[in-house]
C-alpha cells in the first residue's frame, strides 16, 4: 500500500510539531523516519495510526482519504516503543487478541497467530507469560500481535530502544526479515542513524517538523541535500572546515593558503562557506601542490591497515582515515588531497549546497 502525507501539519497550541510535511511512500517498502529528538517524527508515526488528530493537511493510504478514519478502520499494525505485551496473557493469547476483538472464530485465530508465531521464530514459547521472555522475544510477539490482522500498514515506533547493542544488531536485521516476507508497508521511527541506514529502502530525514530529505539510504550519505543532512549521517561525523570560496578556490579559516578546488570550478557563489569532508575522503600526497592541504597530525590511532589521525589545518582540527603505508606519526605534517566523492560546499549561512551532485570514484 502506498502512503501520502499532503502538507500534513501538527500543532499544539503555538508550537508546529510537523510542518507542511509531503512524502508518497511506496507500497511493500521498509521506510524509516530519521532524525534527531523531537523533530517529529513519532507525531506524524501518531497521525498516520489515528492516535492523534490532524491540523490540516490529508493522509492517503493508497487512493483512501484516511484523514478522519478512527484507528480501527485504518487497517494499521501498531509496535510500540515499550511492546505493551498483556502480562496476564500467554504469548499465543497476546498475539490472538486483536482477532479475538475483530470476532475471528477460535480455530482460525489460533492457526494464524501460530503461523505469525513462526515467523518471528516464537513458536517454541506460546505458553509463556512475557515476564518469562527476553526484551528480543518480546519485541517478536509485539510484532506478531501487530502482524497477525494483516494490516495494510506496519508502524515501528522505535522499537529497539530498550534492548542492549547486541540485541538491538540482531531484532533490526530480523525487523527487515521479516518485512521482506510479509511485503507489508513499514514505516519505522528511529534516531539511530545506522538502524535507518541498514535497514531501509528509503529513508525520510527530519528536522524540527520538516522533511529535509527523502531518498535511498546511500544516497543520502552521497548526495546530502544540505548541511544538515551531511552532518547527521556519519561516523565520524563529517568534517566541516570553515573558510572563504571564490573563483573556485577555497581559503581555510587561519591560514592564507588557498586551495584549488576543481570540482567546485562552475559554481559561482563565492563567500563565507563550509568545505565538508568526509573522514574517508582525503588521500595523502608526498607532497604540496594547489590541490592540497596542508595539515598538522595531532596524533594517529592505528586501526589496522588504516590508521584515524586527527589534523589541523588552519584554525580548524578534523579527523581524517590514512592508509598505514604511509607511516605517518603525530607531530609531523601531512599533504591532504580530496577525493570526489565525500565532499561537499555549503553556505555557511543558510547550509545550502552547491556543486550539484557527488560524483563516485
């Protein structure tokens, strides 16, 4: 099912919680709202569920005006942050419940929950009550619950949060799993830049109520629309070096030295701008040239056949990969070349970005 937010807006009171927001979401896709907290995303997951009333705008599921739809008559499955699991209930009578509600006869109910038992590999545990069950294991019965009315449309609503990392690494691959068998249209909420990036087809980035991004998860990385966008995703964060552009040459803040930059040859704003960097992107040369930076290594981290150094160049310090051939050591001076891909110019003022796309190695 396809899903489309029109100019969908929430306020409370004289604070917009999301703000004129348009997205059409493809049917049978595992999309995630991303970004930081606060920014909206759990309010729209709310509207698009029927939890909470639109301000203005509409909300289509397909070619259905679901705007003003009670929650029940939505089609929707529900995952909540803390699983909300029945205490008093087994893991086969949770995950009947919402067909016990809808009146679906006995037999019928009880083969389907255990079908979705199956599928979330829980079909060992019908028994159990959820105090007898693992944070993963309940997440699994919360998603078999939500999944075994066959709903048009999951919702997530970050729902690793409780679990440790290493569980967290295993419920989000089998989060996609199982997405990819049902094919059902998921939308899940997440701060969690990596969650978002390993797992999506497409991601939908926020920022104080306002998309600023929807796109593949790669993308995203390579091809940030704004500032924003490129210093969210990333670790290490990107690099960004403030400075002076003009005529296609960059001048660092702190130092005198301009640097040529050729990809930037055709862009003609010139002004105070941030050239941002990602860590991977520079490549070491023997020695200056008008293409170069010229940095000082603070200190050098051996990380096997990369080594992170971090360097200064003008006023600025960054971190930066190296290869470990060339066996730099702290205190010494490095010759920094930019690669074409994981560089981006932005206005320092407003974080647009020029230069167009990124181009690939």
């Amino acid at each position: 099912m396809r899903v489309r937010l029109d100019n969908l807006t929430k306020s409370f009171g004289d604070f917009t919680a999301v703000d004129h927001f348009n997205v059409e979401l493809e049917d049978g896709e595992l999309i995630s709202l991303l970004g930081p907290s606060g920014c909206g995303k759990s309010t729209i997951l709310n509207m698009l569920a029927g939890i909470l009333p639109v301000t203005d705008g509409k909300i289509w599921f397909d070619d259905d005006d679901v705007t003003n739809l009670p929650p029940e008559q939505r089609g929707i499955g529900l995952v909540f942050q803390n699983y909300a699991l029945y205490p008093h209930m087994s893991v086969l009578k949770n995950i009947c419940f919402p067909l016990e509600i809808q009146k679906v006869p006995k037999q019928e109910r009880i083969a389907r929950a255990v079908e979705m038992a199956k599928l979330v590999h829980v079909e060992t545990m019908l028994d159990r009550k959820p105090k007898q069950l693992s944070g993963g294991q309940q997440q699994r019965v919360a998603i078999a619950r939500a999944l075994v009315k066959n709903p048009r449309l999951l919702l997530l609503d970050e729902p690793l949060s409780n679990l440790d990392a290493r569980l967290r690494l295993e419920m989000r691959e089998e989060i996609r799993r199982i997405q990819q068998e049902t094919k059902v249209t998921t939308i899940f909420v997440t701060h969690d830049q990596e969650e978002a990036m390993s797992i999506s087809d497409h991601i939908v980035l926020m920022k104080a109520g306002v998309k600023q991004q929807y796109d593949q998860p790669q993308r995203l990385y390579d091809q940030p629309a704004n500032q924003f966008v490129a210093d969210f995703l990333g670790n290490p964060p990107i690099n960004n070096i403030p400075g002076v552009f003009e005529h296609g040459c960059f001048t660092p803040d702190g130092t005198d030295e301009v640097m040529k930059l050729s990809r930037f040859a055709d862009v003609s704003f010139s002004g105070r701008a941030h050239l941002a960097i990602r860590a991977e992107s520079v490549a070491p040369k023997e020695s200056d040239t008008e293409e170069t930076m010229t940095c000082h290594l603070d200190s050098v981290y051996k990380l096997g056949k990369d080594e992170m150094a971090l360097v200064t160049c003008g006023a600025t310090q960054f971190r930066v990969y190296l290869s470990s051939d060339f066996g730099y050591e702290a205190g010494q001076t490095a010759y920094l070349s930019l690669k074409n891909r994981g560089v981006f110019l932005f206005d320092e003022e407003t974080g647009e970005r020029y230069g167009g796309e990124a181009v690939k190695e």
